[in-house]
C-alpha cells in the first residue's frame, strides 16, 4: 500500500503539528497588531469625511455633488495603482512598502485641513485614494504568505476588525475632535479632525517598518522547528494553488475566476461604502441632531456589535461548506438589512433604522473575509499580487459608484428620507449572495485543504 500523500493530505496533517501551531500563534501575535492599527488609521481617514460633509458645505462651500464626487474619486486613483503597488510589494517587501504607504497616506489625510474649494477637495480625494493604493490587497497577499488556508479567514477576519474598531472609536473620536475643535482652538473642529487623523497614519507607518517581518525565512522570533513546520506548509499549499490557479501577471488578469470574485467584491463594496459615507448623516437624521459627539456614539452601536460578528464567523469558517453557506446568508443579510434601514428613515423609526444598519454592518463585515478565502487559495506568487490587485482594485470601484448613485437617486426619486437611494445598494448584496452560493458548481484543488476542521 503506497503511504505518499497528496500535498493537500500533507498540509492537513503538518497543520496540526504543534511546531506549526506555536508558529501560527506567534505569527498572529508579532503580525496581526500592527496590521490592524495600519488598517484601522486607513479606514478612519478614507470614511471621517462624513463627519464633515456639513462642516465643509458651511465653511468651504463645498457642495454635495462636489461631495459624493469626491467621497467616490478616492477609488479611482486607488484602482489605477493598485496593481503596481502591489507587485512593488513583492519586489521591495511589505514592511518597507506598508510603512511607506501610510506614511505618504498620512501626509496627504492631514492635507484635509488646509481644504479651500470644491477642486481641492476632490484632488485630495484622489491623491489619498492614490497614495493608499496596495495596502488592503498588499496585506491579504501578505497574509496568504504568512498563513495556512484552514486559519486564513480567522486572520482575515481578525485584519477585518480594524474596520469596526475604526469606526467604533473613530466615530466618538471624529465627533469629539471636532466639537473640541471648534471650542478649544483657532481651527475649525474639522481641521483638527483632519490634521490629527492624518498625523495619526504617519505614526503608525513609521511603527510598522519596526514591527512588520516580511516573510517566515525573516522571522527570527520563531525556532528553527517552528520556522520549519511553517515555511513547509506554506511551500505545500503553494504547489497546490500552483496547480489549480494562473501563472504570472497577465493569465491571473485574464482569469474568469478572477473577475468573478471581482463582481462580487464589487457588489460587496456598494454596500460597505454606501452605508459608511454616509452613516453619520443618516444616525443623524434619525435622531434629529447635529453631527458630533451624541451621534457619533450613536453611530459607533453597529461597528461594535459587528466587531463580535465578524471574529465569530472569522474563527469558525474553517470549512468550504461553511464558508459558503455563511457568505451567501450574510451577503443576502446585508440587502435585506440595507433596506430595511432606509424604511425605517422613511416612516421615521430612529430605533428601529438603528437596528437594521447595525445588522447590515454585521453582516457586510462577516463576508468581507470569507469573501478573499476565495481567491487566495488558488493565487501565489506574482499572479496573487496581480489578481489580488485586481479584485481590490476594480472590486473597490463600488465606493466610487456607491455615493454617486445613491446622491444621483435620491435627486431623481425625491423624497425626504431618500429612501430609494439606500434601496439602490442593498440590491447589489443579493447579486453577490447568488454568485457565492454559485461557487459549489466550483472544482478547486484547493477545497481538500478545508475538508477537516483545526483541532
């Protein structure tokens, strides 16, 4: 009887070695950190715009077309240097690149301050999306890189949590810095708010060439067993993405696959930045206040209940049948939820418009990383830093659409809530729920990596 193993029966076994699960467990903790921190100043400086979307109407004359153009034009330049950057990635490592991308992100953040008209607002707009292009693609590359497919989407999702904390903190912080703004200093509050986030992406760009490693053959935190289980199990896995995905730059970019977890990553960013551009202004108008300290606790309610969601699915989506099954019912539960939100601001239920976002945000959140197990389980090497690239980039072009659409519906359908607006967006989330659930009609090499649970 011949004992050879496939090398997805290897991984299987080597994954429950306790070499490779110390290594697993030092590398979530010298790495997952400080990814997190990188994401979570990303996010609050690509989303603390709705804060002051009022502010600058009043002070800069900002106005709301030139707003949702803006808000939306970010993508644009983070689509177009996606794909560079991340190839630059492989070629210089992600500890120098990471830092040098938040640095150069931070600078132009703060730049915010010093907004004076319409042109500026949306050259910075783009600037941001531009020098930020490659850090969320060039992080889930790094993190492929770093772990096995059966603990991926833990990882995943643990990087995912920046979002929540972002806004969950973000939120009170925004507020706060601008009501402390506006009483304790010469500025307007959203100066401050853009001038000490931005300073705050500097910082921890600056940390991050510190902490970061750039792969397991660097680590020197981990034994020689540890490093070895490791590196061996990472080597497997890429022989078996080798063999079930594209070679190099240009077949990853013209690889079905590919582009059809770019539709649903599409789909998916409709429904994260049409809900988040605007989720200040919307807890607002629900509760009938001002932008500020009040609402943006209030607004910090669905981040922190998803915060637990998203570590939940993240921890138990060790499975192809879970994954699956979860993508597809949190993707139709982010439609249902979006609009059941804008119902609720239709009928003036502020409770209850409260209630749906944070199940929207739940789910949006829990998807996000069952959504990427997809892709980098059949990518490596350079077609991982083009597809990844790929999906990201195009796939984030839902942010540009998502506000330009939402303002362009709720101009067209006139209402006072602008209901139909938020309708527009949860439509999205049931395109992607039925493309997820179509990936059982899938035949990966990758899947016998899931057929058992992580003891």
């Amino acid at each position: 009887m011949s004992t050879t193993q496939t090398p997805g029966a290897a991984v299987s076994d080597a994954l429950h070695g306790p070499a490779l699960k110390s290594a697993i467990s030092k590398a979530t903790r010298h790495l997952m950190p400080m990814l997190i921190i990188l994401y979570f100043v990303a996010f609050l400086d690509r989303t603390n715009v709705g804060f002051a979307q009022e502010a600058l109407k009043i002070d800069r004359g900002i106005s709301d077309g030139a707003f949702a153009l803006g808000a939306g034009i970010f993508f644009i330049g983070y689509a177009i240097f996606e794909i560079p950057s991340n190839l630059l990635l492989k070629r210089f490592g992600a500890r120098f690149w990471l830092a040098r991308i938040a640095i150069t992100w931070g600078i132009v953040a703060a730049a915010f301050a010093f907004t004076t008209n319409d042109t500026m607002f949306i050259i910075l707009r783009f600037l941001l999306g531009i020098t930020e292009a490659g850090l969320f693609p060039g992080v889930i590359m790094f993190l492929a890189e770093w772990f096995p497919n059966k603990v991926r989407v833990q990882m995943f999702a643990l990087f995912y949590l920046a979002q929540p904390f972002s806004q969950m903190l973000g939120a009170p912080l925004s507020g706060g810095l601008i009501s402390i703004g506006d009483t304790v200093t010469p500025w307007h509050g959203w100066q401050v708010m853009f001038f000490a986030e931005g300073m705050l992406a500097v910082v921890a760009g600056i940390a991050a060439f510190f902490f970061l490693t750039d792969s397991p053959q660097k680590a020197k935190w981990l034994n020689k067993t540890e490093k070895a289980a490791l590196i061996d199990v990472m080597v497997q896995e890429d022989k078996v993405r080798e063999s079930d995905g594209p070679s190099g730059v240009w077949r990853a970019m013209a690889s079905w696959k590919v582009w059809y977890f770019t539709v649903i990553y599409f789909c998916l960013q409709i429904a994260v930045y049409g809900t988040t551009f605007y989720l200040p202004q919307q807890v607002a108008g629900l509760l009938g206040k001002d932008v500020g300290w009040e609402v943006g606790l209030v607004a910090a309610i669905p981040w922190l209940v998803g915060l637990f969601v998203c570590f939940f699915v993240g921890k138990y989506a060790t499975m192809i049948l879970r994954r699956r099954n979860w993508g597809t019912l949190f993707f139709f539960g982010t439609g249902v939820f979006i609009l059941g939100s804008g119902w609720a601001g239709a009928i003036s239920q502020p409770i209850l418009g409260i209630l749906f976002i944070t199940l929207a945000v739940s789910c949006f959140l829990s998807v996000g990383p069952i959504t990427w197990s997809y892709p980098t389980a059949f990518l490596t090497g350079t077609a991982a830093a083009a597809g990844i690239g790929l999906i990201n980039s195009f796939g984030n072009l839902g942010g540009f659409v998502a506000p330009i659409m939402r303002n362009s519906v709720n101009e067209t359908v006139v209402t006072d809530s602008g209901v139909w607006g938020v309708v527009s967006l949860g439509l999205f989330a049931f395109v992607a729920a039925a493309m997820i659930y179509c990936t059982k009609f899938f035949k990966a090499k990758a899947d016998v990596l899931l057929e058992t649970p992580v003891n």
